[in-house]
C-alpha cells in the first residue's frame, strides 16, 4: 500500500515529517512480511 502526500514548503505533511512517514509505511510492511511468514509457518507445523 502506497500513501502520497502533499508535502509543504518546510518538508513537513499532514502527519509530520516526511521522512517519519516513509519509516512508518516501511515498518507497517515489514510487520505485515514478517506476520505472514509467521502464519505460514505456524500453519505449515499443523499440516
């Protein structure tokens, strides 16, 4: 998923800084990377 924001003149946007929702976005990505290869393990024991 993929959030473009306007960004002002200061490097700030709407939620703060840029950069904080770069890391934010990339964060939400690895969290979802890793909780899915989690399931998948979990599962893959069960089968």
């Amino acid at each position: 998923m993929l959030v473009v924001s306007a960004v002002n003149e200061d490097g700030t946007t709407e939620a703060g800084f840029l950069v904080d929702e770069i890391v934010r976005q990339s964060a939400r990505r690895m969290l979802t990377a890793a909780l899915e290869a989690a399931a998948e393990h979990c599962t893959g024991e069960l089968a």
